[in-house]
C-alpha cells in the first residue's frame, strides 16, 4: 500500500480549501492533496482468519438489528450516529457475510472482499461512510414526510423506503428476492443501520433479478445496471456511458481503492471524484470485477426470521468460534458464560439474540454452542461449567 503523506492535522481546519465534505471530527487526518481521510488501523477480526471462506467474523458483535426494537427514534439514531468508519465497514460485511452464497451467486462474484470492496464504494458514493461524522446516521428526501417520497432513504448505503414491505403501495414492489427478509416499513425498522443494510443488499438484488431475467444481461453488466438501478430506478442498458460515469463506474473505481491500496478493514475513506480513485477510473475499470457468470439458480440459504421478533440467525452461517465458550465475548471462559447460556436457554425472550440491549451477539451464541447440537441449551451451559473446573479438557 503507498503511504500517504499527512499535511494537516485535525481535518476540520483545512475543509474550507478541500474537496472533502463539509465536516470531519477533529481526531481525523486528512492525507496529500486531499485524496482521502480517516485513519489507518489494525483489523477489528483475527487477521489469521480465512475471510474468503469464513468471512471477517462479525467481530463487532452485530444482531440482526443494530438497536433495540423498543428504542425510540432519536435513540436508534444516536447510536447509529455514534459509529466509526470502521464500525460501519464492518456493519456492511455482517450482512454480506450473512448472504453470501446468495450474493455470490447473483452477482456472479466469487471473491468475497472484492465484494466487500464494491459495497465500501457503494456506501462512500452514498454517505461516505459516515466520515462526515454522522456515522450510518444520514437521512435524504425526508422533507415531505415520513415514507412519502419514493427517494426518501437513510443509512449508509441510502437505502429507500420502496425497499421495504408495506410501504406506500403506489410504488414499485420489491417482493422478488424471497431468499432474504423483507422487513416491514416502519420508523424502528427504516432507521435502524444493520436493517437498512439489509434492505439495501436486498433491493441491489431486486433489480440484479431484473436484469438478469428481464433484460437479459450478463456478466459485470448485471451489477453495473444494478447500481445504475438503486440509483434512479432504471435497470435497462443505458447508450450513453455519462449514465454510469458518476455512480455505477465511480463505485467501482472507489472500491478498487479500497481493494488495492488496503483499507477494507480500517477508518480510511474517500469521497466521490477525489484523487484517490483517479488510477481506477479507466475506460476497462470492470475488469478488475473479473468474469464470472451471475445466476438466478436457486441458492440453499440459512432460515430468514419468520417475524420481526425472531432474529436468531445469524449463529448458522458459516460464522467460526472465536473462542470456545466465550459466550459473553470478554476474550475468556468463566463462570459468567455459563450464566449468559442459561439465560439464554431459560428466558429466550430477554437474552436471545436480538431481543434487548443485554442480549447475546451473534458470535457469542456461536462460541458457546459446545454440545455439538444446534443451539444454545442448559448442556452447553453444564459443559463450559465443566470445563471452568477442570472437569473436560477442551470444548
């Protein structure tokens, strides 16, 4: 990765003279001629994990929502508003993560972090990934009120209300990707982030399924018009190439920043047409997507949530153990994981996943899965007590 060269310390003092957006907090740095932003870091995953296989592990612990349902409106967006660049990266990934042999499929990418990659330029054309500071709290097309404009969105990815069921039924329906939860329109669900980077992964499939069947379209073209598609609603091949130029073709142009130059997995961002992407922004810039064959051929995919109050599923999908018994997720195995399991196993309405702020995460409920049987019971609970006392020997 080429380094940057820092010119200025906290980046609010020189946006006055930048192409960046309007305001950055003041602990983020802004790098030669203005290019991109943020700070680099350490992976928030073990960096010895197999992501092409496994995924990054979800390890910010993300449920299938991002704040609890009963949480008022300000309160579900102050905590989205609060995350990092990183965090937000990462929220994306849970999602990919979750789907993605359904996503690999129908984009015709087999390459996980290359699709990591086209979400972060996705999510930096659209809300920049929160480098503004608003973490994935960003709202457009708002004004006419709650749901009423079809271009009314939130979230990093801007995803808009017609993604949603229930929405106004003047608008185009988007019930065709039935492998994935359609979420009803409501103000819990519509803002909060991990749901509305649901919906936005959703609704790139939606029109992926059009351009497929209906247009008949083939290799990259597929999630190129897709993009064009979440754009302005039009899936159809554009003639003129300015139909991409400043969307579909500078998402990818901006992942390849990400991609190449090393910063999936930090606080580093970049904006639309910021010089960080100039070496990406070639007439043949969709090659690097590669050529593989996108396909609507059915895909076996883990159970959805038969409601909105049954969100337990993120524990089957190919998600590895961090550390067996560790189901509070404090790096350790004690006698407080054991509890958490039969809290769990006993009051599933409190500590099941997704259900309160004391809920379990994701990836506790994976590594304290010991018996060898689906899902969390007293036996695992009994098993990591055992092996606290030295009774087994391993998990």
């Amino acid at each position: 990765m080429i380094k940057k060269k820092i010119v200025c310390g906290a980046m609010a003092a020189v946006m006055m003279c930048s192409a960046a957006p309007a305001y950055i907090s003041a602990d983020t740095y802004v790098y030669a001629e203005y290019d991109w932003a943020g700070s680099e870091c350490e992976p928030a995953h073990d960096p010895s994990r197999d992501v092409q296989k496994y995924g990054v592990g979800n390890p910010f612990n993300y449920g299938e929502r991002n704040t609890p349902a009963n949480a008022s409106t300000a309160e579900i967006r102050a905590i989205n508003h609060k995350m990092s660049v990183q965090e937000v990266k990462y929220a994306l990934y849970k999602e990919i993560d979750e789907h993605w042999d359904l996503i690999s499929k129908r984009i015709g990418q087999t390459e996980r972090e290359k699709v990591y990659a086209l979400f972060l330029g996705l999510g930096t054309r659209e809300s920049t990934l929160g480098g503004n500071g608003d973490g994935a709290d960003l709202e457009t097309a708002y004004l006419d009120g709650f749901g009423v404009n079809s271009a009314h969105a939130y979230g990093t990815m801007q995803t808009a209300v017609t993604a949603f069921a229930d929405c106004n039924p003047e608008f185009m329906k988007e019930d065709n990707v039935p492998e994935m939860y359609q979420y009803t329109f409501n103000e819990s669900n519509f803002y909060d982030a991990i749901i509305s980077n649901h919906m936005g992964i959703r609704k790139i499939l939606h029109f992926v399924q059009l351009c497929i069947d209906e247009e008949k379209m083939t290799g990259y073209q597929v999630i190129r018009n897709s993009l064009k598609a979440f754009n302005t609603g039009w899936w159809y091949m554009a003639e003129d190439a300015g139909a991409y130029r400043t969307y579909a073709d500078e998402i990818c142009a901006m992942a390849q920043f990400y991609y190449n130059e090393g910063h999936l997995y930090d606080n580093v961002f970049t904006w639309t047409e910021s010089p960080a992407a100039a070496p990406y922004r070639t007439d043949n810039r969709w090659d690097w997507w590669g050529d593989g064959v996108p396909s609507m051929e059915p895909v076996e995919t883990t159970s959805e949530p038969e409601s909105e109050s049954d969100t337990q599923i993120a524990t089957a999908i190919k998600m590895a153990p961090t550390l067996l018994g560790d189901a509070n997720l404090d790096k350790q195995v004690n006698i407080a994981d054991a509890v958490l399991v039969m809290q769990v196993a006993t009051n599933p309405d409190k500590y099941g996943q997704g259900k309160t702020d004391v809920s379990i995460k994701p990836q506790g409920e994976v590594n304290a899965d010991v018996d060898g049987k689906n899902g969390l019971s007293n036996a695992d609970a009994l098993l990591i007590q055992k092996f606290k006392l030295g009774l087994v020997q391993s998990l």
